[in-house]
C-alpha cells in the first residue's frame, strides 16, 4: 500500500495527496510488484537496492545512488510466522522527498502519522523523527522486558520451564535489538559531517542527541541481557541442585526399604532357619526390621 502525505510550514496539519510532488513522504506498507515498479519509475530509485528491502533478515546500512542516499534499519516487531524480533524498514532520502518502505506495519509511523505534527517538507527534521521514533520503540520494548525480568528475579525460586523459555526469548530480542542499533548508530554519524545529507545547526545537534540516546539504549540492552543470564544461570543451578536433592531421597528411600524386603525375602525361604521354631519370631523380625530402618532413617536425616 503506497501512501502520499504532505505538509508545509504554513499547514495546519498532515493530510494525504493523491500526486508525487516536491517535499512530498511516501510511507509504503507491503508493496507489490506492480506498486514498487511505481516507485521505481516515479522517484528513479535503484531497481537492485528496493529489492533489498523485500527481504525480512536485511541488515541496517547505508548506500547512495544517483543523489539519493538508502537507509537501511530494522524495528521492534513480534512475528511468530517468521520468528523475528525485529523487521527492516528502508529510508529512501531523494532531493524532493522522503520515502519508507517497510514489509509490515510500523508502529511507531503509524503514531507520527496520527499526531499529524511532521513538516513532509523539512526532510532532515522528518528523517530524525523517523529515527526517533525507533530509538523510542526500541527503548519502550526494552522498559517491558526490564519489568518482566524483574519480576522473575524476585521469585527465582519458583521460576519454572515456560519462565526460562520466556527469557530465552527475550535474550534473542535483545540481541536482535543490539544487532539493529549498532550499525544504524554506525551510519547516523557518517550523516553529521553532511556530505551525505544538509544539516542545519539544530539538525546537528539532534542527530547527536539521537546517537546518545542509542548508544545509552546499546548500554542498556547489554546490561539487561546480562542480568537474564544471571538469572538463568542462576535458575538451572537452582533446578539442578533441587534435582540432586530429590535423587538422594528418592535413593535413600530405595536403600531403606530394601531393608524389610531382604529380611523378609530371606523368611520367605523354604529352608530351615533361626527362630522358624518359635512362636514370637514375627514379632521380633519384626521389631529388628523397625530398628533397622529406624536407624537408617536417622542416618540418611543427618546426612541429607
């Protein structure tokens, strides 16, 4: 789906076009064939780097063509079809207007969008909201899993299987998120010498704001993924000490009744033995056995 919005200094909010004309944002949504041949003919981009962007594993980088520069990153998204963390978007800036690209949704467009704030023609000032917005969902994602690896840490006693499996999953979002900040951090500060983008003084100082505020949210994800392997490793030492303690005592347990099940094996012989003759002899069998097990029920209590 291919949507056109503009708006200049002197309008009042964000409305949609139906034409591609100049300071224009063409967000696209899952394109098709047909859609991104449009794209293709309509902006001049190149064929070769549009397809990159078809492909959900693309990796953040930047590339220039004919005077247009390609944007390269990924964004906080759960797809349990494809088992991603994290989804690519393409930001496409052209000397007349500014493109996005994704193959999902994105969330954090789709709130730029309903705020109806953005100036399409000030393209720099749009492109930093863009990336501001993505530093934003990343560190939102970041603040949920922070609370929840919390709340396991305070009862790691009762942590059970789905527990860890939760956190594993959140180790590989975090690492998916480190993977897609880095180099995104990496190309924002080719951008501040401006040879790849005119930026203006306040730009500048915004795009330093924006790389802080990534490499504080790298920071961050390292130190909350650490945090989930302390907690995890201190769940399997937890599980496996719990599962030698139930192996002793399940042994202990085998060892004592193994007791009462030889001596009575042995009178269940058909063979002349001590005591056969007595009348009192099941009752003083049964008295040794008491003792015994007795004795080995003190023993295996001190030692347990």
């Amino acid at each position: 789906m291919i949507t056109h919005y503009f708006r200049t200094l002197k309008d009042e909010r964000l409305k949609e076009v139906s034409d591609v004309r100049t300071g224009v944002w063409t967000h696209v949504v899952s394109p098709g064939e047909a859609e991104i041949e449009e794209l293709i003919n309509a902006y001049g981009l190149d064929r070769a780097i549009v397809a990159d962007a078809q492909d959900l594993f693309e990796v953040p980088r930047f590339e220039r063509s004919n005077s247009v520069g390609y944007f390269f990153t990924r964004y906080p998204f759960d797809d349990t079809d494809e088992d991603i963390d994290t989804a690519p978007l393409l930001i496409v800036m052209g000397e007349s207007f500014v493109l996005t690209m994704a193959q999902r949704k994105v969330p954090f467009i789709e709130v730029l969008i309903k705020k109806g704030e953005i100036i399409t023609t000030k393209k720099t000032n749009l492109f930093i909201q863009i990336m501001s917005g993505l530093t934003k969902s990343f560190d939102t994602e970041l603040v949920r899993m922070r609370r929840a690896v919390h709340k396991d840490r305070v009862r790691i006693q009762n942590i059970g299987t789905k527990d860890i499996a939760r956190m594993v999953g959140y180790e590989q979002a975090l690492n998916e998120a480190i993977a897609a900040i880095i180099p995104t951090n990496a190309w924002l500060q080719q951008l501040t010498n401006g040879h790849h983008m005119q930026l203006f003084s306040e730009d500048v100082e915004m795009m330093e704001d924006l790389m802080i505020a990534n490499s504080q949210l790298v920071d961050s994800s390292k130190m909350l993924l650490r945090t989930i392997q302390n907690v995890r490793g201190a769940t399997e030492a937890i599980l496996t000490q719990n599962l030698n303690n139930t192996i002793k005592l399940l042994t202990a347990f085998t060892i004592i009744l193994t007791v009462p099940t030889v001596i009575s094996s042995l009178y269940g012989m058909n063979v002349p033995l001590p005591l056969a003759d007595n009348d009192g002899a099941f009752w003083a069998i049964l008295v040794v056995i008491f003792a015994l097990v007795a004795l080995m029920v003190y023993y295996f209590s001190k030692r347990l």
